[in-house]
C-alpha cells in the first residue's frame, strides 16, 4: 500500500490544540488497524527545540533517540502510543542548513539556489524519508504555526506540491477558531474564512474542516463554513472544549471523522477499536479520591513546560482511580520568602522539577529539605534528583556549601559536576546526554520494588552528574543509590531507605507514560501520596529499613 499524507494546517490562533487534533486524527486512524505515524514541522528557524526557553514554547521533547523536539511529539507518542524518531520533527532551520551545506558543496552544479524548487525539494524530501524508512499506512504532518505566517509558506509550497504530484494520496485538513461572542452568544465564522481564504490563496483547498469551537457547531453554522470554504457540509467537523484531551479522538470519531478520512483517501472502511481508550477516559473520570500534588521548579507560570508530566501524572492516577489535583510551587517564591515552604504541608506529593541555571535553586533544595524531614512524599526529577543529593550533603552529611557547580563552580563540595563526556564542549545545541541510556537496577532497593526488574532503558537530558568523589561519604551517610548506567559509573536514582517515599532520578520518566501504559514511577508516587493521605503505611514499607 502506498503511503498516505494527510497535512494538518491551523487558522486564526495558534495554540487552538492542533497538536491534540492530529494527535487524535491518528487515533481514530489506528483504531482502524492502519499504522499511522505523525510528523511536527516548526518553521522557526532552531535547528530544534533545545536551545528554547520552555517560557516561550514549553516542553522540549525529548525523543529516545536524543532528538530535542517540540512537545507535539509527546502527545503523538502518548496518543499513539509509538516512539517517534527525532528527524519527525523537520524546522526550517534544519532545511536551510542542509540546502546551504549541499550547496557549498557544489552540489548544485552551477544552479541559482532558490526557495523553489531547492528548499521545496529538500523539505518534501525530509516528509516522503519518513514514508521511506518506516512505510506507515499515513503520515500526519501537522505545520506548526498559524496559516498566513511568512515562514510557513514554503512548507504549504510543498504540500501543495506533494498533492499535484500524489492527488489521491494527499489531504488537506484545516483546524481554525470559531469563537463565540460574548454579547450574543452566537458562534462567528468569519476568521476561520479568512484563514481559508488565505490557504486558498497559496493554492491549497481544504478537504476537511475542523472547527475549534468552544460549543458543538449547529447545522446552520456548519452550512455557512461550507458554503463559504467550498468544502461539502459533512467535511465540516467540530472539536469543542472538552474536559480532558483524552476525549478528543472520541467527539471527532463520534462525528464521522475516521469513516470520513479512510473513504476519501480511497483506504478499506474498518471499524474502529476504541475500547481500551474508552475505558481509560472513563478511568479518568472515575477518580473522585484527591491527592494534592505539588510541582515545584521555576518555570511553572506556563504550565505546558512540564506538560509530560503532568499527562504522567494523569496515567497513574487513571491506574489508581484517583484525580490529581496539581497544585505549581514557584521555588523563587520560596527563595524570597523561606517560611512560604510550609505550605508543603498541604501535599500528598511533591515532585521537584527538571531544570537548568540558579534561578529558583535555593528554593527547590529548602523545598526538598522539607520534604525530607517532614515525612512527605517526594520524587525529584534530574534537576530535582541532583538538587536532593546537594540538600542530602548540606543538611545530613554535613557538607556546608555543598552545591552543583552548575549554580557554583567554587563550591568547597561539587556533589554534582559537569560529566567527563560534556567538559570539553563549547556549543550548547544538542550537546547534552541525550535520549535513551541503558541502566541497572540495584536489588532490594525501592527503584526495584517499583519497577520489577533490574534492566530499564529511560531518556536523558543533563549535563551534570553526581560526583563520584562523593560516593562513599554520601552512601556513608545513608543515601541510597539505586541505579546505575550500565556504561558508565553514574548515578541514576537516588533514594532514602527510612523515609515513607523519597525517590529520584536523573533521567526523565516521564517521557515514556502512555495512557494505557502509566510509568511506574509515577505510579508509585500517587500510590504513596494516596497512602499517605489515608493514614496507611508506606506501601513500599516491605523495603524500608526500619
Ligand atoms: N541542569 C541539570 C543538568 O544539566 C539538570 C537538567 C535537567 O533537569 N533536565 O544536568
């Protein structure tokens, strides 16, 4: 079978979901038994994600194979539940950077370089490799971005391109806002005209329309965006706000969607299987048991900077029928004003985030120390794990000053140190230990009792590491390091054997949740806040030393 491509572009706003959208596009899709897989294109011009302030973009991605993506990615992989490759993630930066190579290479041969064919081609290129290496039944290509933007064209050049060239293995499906008015009440369709009207103008007719619309879309108004996008009135869908993004494949599976996409495409009409995802959105629902969790880090004004585990945390909590209420701690709060760290006394659970630079640090580590003297449930999560080892030095080993020579290259005691294979390099992008490391598990400890088995592969991000001249003072003094790199003598998780649940680690578990697959770690966690909430032992006390 020849590879389908199915383009999603966005209208009126960014920041409408429409990486939800395709997301659950390819859902429904696969819920069909076609192996569907999803590429992001970004037209900034980063080579990735890396170099990015969360603050702007949020998450970066982290794929198993290092790649530093957009956060689409993630809701492709959890939606799908797939591993997608770094190089599904194509931004303009990349394209540029290959055309210019090639052609200080000469391999132009004499050629004037131009936006087209050039950049076309090679974009094109990067899209149908996918198809190539992989031959998935379809291809999501979400263009990130809003239609009408400068940089995006050359990317619609290139679908429109793809579909003169493949016009029966192409569709064009269009995600704009239609707003309600808050005077009347009524939904208005004008944006999302113009923003067809704009697609149209760069010579791309929408074959599907999705409304992003706070309420389902009536008859009438569906007839209107018909009429005036040219495109047939069942092809006009609606994705209405919904309580969880989870319910997205089911209200546009509900409307026809996935019947609707295999039929134009000339695919097999199959039925959906939707069951698992039924029950796992019911699952969420079912929770009605709170646990207070708190995130604590610097970032946590915009909260789609941690949006992996936030998800993470939805998982689990699904597994357990219990709802999370996610409470964010900003650690510079905590820094500003010390006695602000009480307040930690409302949670269930504490997780201490990723993160890079001095910002907010002191707060996380007077966070930590609180956690870890008042008995509450905590996971620290890479910064976090390396914060928890420097509070650990500095309150029970003793070490005044400890610190990461991140925030203190003259710290009397570097517990954390910049590892031997980053020392030498100068560049920031795509230079840190990135992607999936494999990694022992020590037996007996609670690492162990949670995942069942000593061998684990989880993705990494980090420059830094516990400093192996503190090993034995650390151990000494009663940190427990529970896992290791297989490779190389690092730190992977750390844990305190005589505290109700204080685990942490120096990779990111959250990247690898899926809805139907939670992570064990987190798992663990909501499962001990829960306990502990309910007056209960530690459910890991068969471990604890007593
Ligand atoms: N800044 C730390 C390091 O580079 C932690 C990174 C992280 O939390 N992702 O090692």
């Amino acid at each position: 079978m020849t590879t389908k491509y199915i383009f999603i572009t966005g209208g009126v706003l960014s920041g409408l979901g429409k990486g939800i959208t395709t997301a659950s596009i390819g859902k429904i899709l696969q819920a069909r038994g076609y192996h569907v897989t999803a590429i992001k294109i970004d037209p900034y011009l980063n080579m990735d994600a890396g170099t990015m302030n969360p603050f702007q973009h949020g998450e970066v991605f982290v794929t198993f194979d290092g790649g530093e993506t957009d956060l689409d990615l993630g809701h492709y992989e959890r939606f799908l539940d797939v591993e997608v490759p770094k190089y599904h993630n194509i931004t303009s930066g990349q394209v540029y950077y290959t055309v210019i190579r090639r052609e200080r290479k000469g391999k132009y041969l004499g050629q004037t370089v131009q936006l087209i064919p050039h950049v076309t081609e090679e974009i094109k290129r990067r899209i149908i490799l996918v198809a190539k290496r992989e031959k998935p039944d379809i291809i999501l290509i979400e263009v990130g971005g809003t239609v009408g933007d400068y940089e995006g064209l050359p990317f619609l050049e290139a679908a429109r391109q793809m579909k003169l060239e493949m016009p029966s293995d192409v569709l064009f499906v269009h995600v704009a806002l239609v707003p309600v008015l808050s005077t009347t009440g009524e939904l208005k369709t004008k944006p999302l005209q113009h923003s067809v009207a704009e697609l149209r103008r760069v010579g791309i007719q929408p074959d599907i329309i999705i409304a992003r619309a706070p309420k389902p879309l009536d008859e009438s108004t569906r007839r209107k965006i018909s009429l005036f996008t040219n495109v047939p009135i069942n092809a006009v869908f609606t994705s209405h706000d919904v309580d969880t993004i989870y319910k997205v494949p089911l209200i546009l599976e509900e409307q026809g969607l996935g019947r609707y996409i295999v039929t134009k495409l000339g695919l097999e009409p199959r039925e959906p299987r939707l069951d698992d995802w039924v029950a796992f959105v019911r699952s969420l629902e079912d929770g009605k048991d709170e646990v207070n969790i708190y995130m604590c880090g610097k970032y946590v004004k915009l909260h789609d900077s941690y949006i992996s585990i936030v998800e993470a945390i939805k998982h689990a909590a699904a597994k357990l029928r219990i709802k999370p209420n996610i409470i964010w701690c900003d650690t510079e709060e905590i820094e500003k004003e010390p006695s602000k760290v009480t307040e930690l006394n409302n949670a269930d659970a504490v997780i201490v985030l990723p993160g890079f630079g001095a910002r907010g640090v002191e707060g996380k580590i007077e966070a930590i120390r609180y956690v870890r003297e008042n008995n509450i449930p905590f996971l620290g999560i890479c910064y976090g794990m390396q914060l928890a080892t420097v509070e650990f030095a500095r309150n029970v080993a003793n070490l005044k000053g400890a610190h990461t020579t991140e925030v203190d290259p003259n710290t009397p005691y570097p517990v954390i140190d910049i590892t031997p294979e980053e020392k030498d390099i100068k560049e920031l992008g795509g230079t840190m230990i990135l992607g999936n490391r494999r990694i022992n598990i020590v037996k007996g400890t609670i690492a162990h009792a949670i995942y069942g088995t000593t061998e684990i592969v989880e993705r990494h991000r980090h420059r830094y590491e516990v400093n192996p001249k503190f090993f034995k003072i650390l151990t000494e003094k009663g940190l427990v390091f529970s896992a290791w790199r297989s490779d190389v003598p690092r730190v992977e998780m750390i844990e305190l054997p005589n505290h109700y649940f204080f685990v942490a680690t120096q990779f990111h578990p959250e990247f690898r949740s899926r809805p139907l697959r939670p992570h064990p770690i987190f798992v663990a966690l909501l499962n001990a806040a829960y306990s502990k909430k309910h007056g209960l032992p530690s459910p890991w006390s068969h471990v604890l030393v007593k």
